[in-house]
C-alpha cells in the first residue's frame, strides 16, 4: 500500500516537509523561500516551507481566479521529545535518554517497542548556521515496562514520563553516544552541532490485515494519511479557475500556536504575497473569500466495537464507512449546515459515501486546524477525516476503503468552482 511505505519513511513533521517536497518538485512545483522577492505567474505552480516542517503549495489559474479552495492537515504526531543533554548518568550499567511528551499520546503503547530517533539539528559550518534532518533510521532504544511480577500493569492515567519512560539506549561500557549517532546519520562533525530538535519514533512498519486485507495499521496515520491523500489529489486533481492551496501545519497536536502552526500567519503571509503579486488588492480579496472553502482534514474515531458506551447513541462511525464529517456544538469544528451541504454535494459527484460524528454530549470533544485558521482567513469550511481506531497510540488502525474514499473526495473538491451570490446562495460546478 502505498500510503503506507508513505507513512512509514515519516518518522517526524520535518521529514514529512521533506518527502512533501520531493512530490511537489516532481510534479512540476517551484519552490519559493520567504527570505526571498517571489515572482508568481499565472498558470504556475508553487509552494513555501517554514521551519522544515509545515509547507503550502498552490497552484494559479491561468486568469484572475475565483476564490480559494483550501485543504489543511497537519504534519506532527504525537511522540516523545528529548530533552538537551539527553543521557542520563547510568542506572545499574545502562544509560537512558531523558525524554517529555510531545501532544496527548496514549503512554502506555511506546512500552516495548523498537523506537528511534529522528528529527532535525543546528550546525555551525563557516559562521553560518544549517539545519540538517537526521534519522538513525535502525531500531535502537526501547522503554521497557515493569514485569506484572512486580506490581499492577501501570495505564496511561498514572505513568510517570520522567520516571517511568526514559529510555534504554546503551550500557554504560557503550562508548557510542547519542550525538555520535546523529552526526554521522548526517554526515557532520559532532563538535559542529550547536542544538538538535529530536524525537523517538515507533520503527513498526506498516501492515494491511484483516480477513481479506481490509484494515491498515501504522504509527502516526493520525494525521499522515490525510496529508499524503491531500497531496495526491492536489497533485491530481484538475486545473479550475480556482487558487487551489494545500497546507500541511506542524504543531497540530500541541495546539498550533508556533510559528509554522495553523495559528500563525503563516497562511496570511503567504496569502499577501501571492495576491500582491497577482494584483489583487483587499477589497478584491475579502470579495473572492466569500466564494471560498475550506477543508480541515483530520482524522476521527470510530466506535470502538469494544467501548461502544464511549460513542454517541446514533452518530457512530466506522471503518470502511466512508468519510467523516466533524460537527461540534461549540464550534471546534467547522462544520455547519452550509458547509455540511457543500461537502455532500461533492461527495455525491465523486460516489463517496460519509459519515457523521459528534462527540458524547457527555464527553468533550478535540479541535483541530479549521477553527484555528478561521482566526487569520474567514470562510466557508468544512472537517473532515478518515475513522480511525486507537488515535494517538504509538500504532492506529484505520480502513483501506476510508483512504480510497479520502483522496476521492478531496480530488474532487480541488476539481470544483465556488461562487456566492446575495451571501445566502452557493453555487458549486
């Protein structure tokens, strides 16, 4: 499967830039660089990166467009970060690496697992500073769990990171730290790295299973399965009038308020600089944002056939059911009547069948990018995703169907045109 050989040379939000990049350019995309004066033509086809981890690309009608067609997801998964300094003096002759979370992962399944290290340093080279990304790339740490000899299996409640989960990574007679291990995976000296931000990463690769092969399991399909499916239908999809954009945030899963999250301006300051550039001024943008949508797409759980209880009494999704529509009553997700409307329309045309999920009225529900971009650029959107089981584990479960139903829908969606007219009629072609 190819969304999982995708996933599985994705170990953290800077590779993810990274092979993002590599299918633009493929695809005929120019990369531009905000340090730098764009030239954008009409008919072209572009995309910026900031940070190494969260990248735009667009693609320019041939003639003033229409508005904007827009789908988000987001790069990060939830992982565990080290720390500076990451060795720990040695414990009864081993030396672990001291560790914190990165976002709302369920601790308990990183226990015994190969794990890696992978992320991005800062080298000095010349006076200058170069970032470099880095990957092991080999199973090399582990985070051992406690025999139930010797006490009751620990959950994801009371496991303590900083006692509990820094990880195995060498006898102290080892004389391979771990910055030998990174220079080299990078080719650089090790006196040259100035600092490093890294992150463990779940080595299981991917697999298709089930009776007849129609479930997927892998690390972080939360939320690289809707980035990769995003891509290949932006990539695919057909030429409109449309500024057709692809966005995929870092930061997601500790609530975007970086630099290169769905918080930042990032899209505003992308979204000036192509307008600038093609001539058009803010009344003309605020007129073409009224014809304009937006899809957040970001995974969504299944009812779990084990905990049906943690599901809504009707809205309950399932694998190989179809896309989900997100609805939240408190506007952490987009979605609305309109929009819910717009997005049927086109699943309709593209013969994708969705779903529906709402949260327990007893439990509180996540948000995600949409709502958070509606803070930086108004319009019409919609969230989205695939159904999922066991989201935020160190390895999840989602429906091979779901992914053929998501690039399907999305293709479609980036192969329409939007206009509005008198504020309460939306046209979709």
């Amino acid at each position: 499967m190819k969304l999982i050989e995708q996933i599985n040379k994705t170990p953290t939000a800077f590779h993810a830039a990274a092979n993002i990049k590599e299918i633009l350019k493929k695809n005929g995309y120019t990369e531009l660089f905000e340090s730098e004066k764009w030239r954008i033509d009409r008919g072209g086809k572009y995309f910026v990166i900031r940070n190494l981890s969260s990248v735009i690309a667009f693609e320019v009608p041939e003639a003033e467009h229409k508005g904007l067609m827009i789908c988000a997801s987001h790069t990060d998964s939830p992982s565990f970060r080290l720390k500076s300094s990451p060795e720990l003096p040695p414990v009864n002759g081993i030396i672990r690496l001291n560790i914190e979370g990165y976002g709302g992962m369920l601790k308990e399944t990183w226990f015994d697992r190969p794990l890696s290290v992978a992320g991005r340093i800062a080298v000095s080279e010349n006076g200058t500073i170069r970032e470099y990304i880095v990957d092991a790339a080999r199973d090399m740490v582990i985070i051992p769990s406690l025999a139930i000899h010797m006490g009751k299996p620990r959950t994801d409640a009371n496991v303590n990171v900083q006692t509990e989960m820094p990880a195995i990574f060498r006898s102290d007679e080892s004389h391979t730290e771990l910055v030998k291990v990174i220079a080299d995976s990078a080719g650089v000296r090790c006196e040259s790295i100035i600092s490093c931000d890294l992150y463990l990463y779940n080595r299981q690769p991917g697999a298709v299973l089930g009776a007849e092969g129609e479930f997927f399991s892998s690390a972080r399909i939360d939320d690289l399965a809707c980035v990769y499916l995003s891509l290949s239908a932006f990539v695919r999809s057909e030429r409109t009038g449309m500024l057709k954009i692809f966005a995929a945030f870092d930061n997601e899963e500790t609530g975007s308020l970086t630099r290169q999250g769905a918080e930042s301006t990032f899209f505003t300051d992308t979204m000036t600089r192509i307008n600038h550039a093609l001539g058009v001024d803010d009344a003309e943008y605020g007129r073409l944002l009224a014809s304009s949508f937006m899809l957040s797409a970001d995974n969504a759980h299944a009812a779990h056939p084990n905990y049906m209880s943690k599901a809504d009494e009707v809205n309950r999704p399932r694998l190989n059911g179809g896309v989900v529509l997100k609805f939240n009553a408190s506007g952490k997700y987009m979605t609305d009547a309109v929009s819910a409307a717009v997005v049927r329309t086109i699943a309709q045309r593209a013969d994708v069948p969705l779903q529906d999920y709402h949260n327990r009225s007893d439990i509180a529900g996540g948000s995600t990018l949409g709502n958070l971009m509606n803070h930086h650029i108004s319009v019409r959107g919609a969230d989205i995703g695939m159904a999922q089981l066991a989201m935020h584990s160190a390895y999840e479960t989602a429906g091979i169907k779901d992914a053929e139903y998501m690039e399907r829908l999305i293709t479609e969606f980036y192969s329409s045109e939007m206009s509005s007219e008198m504020g309460t009629i939306l046209r979709i072609s």
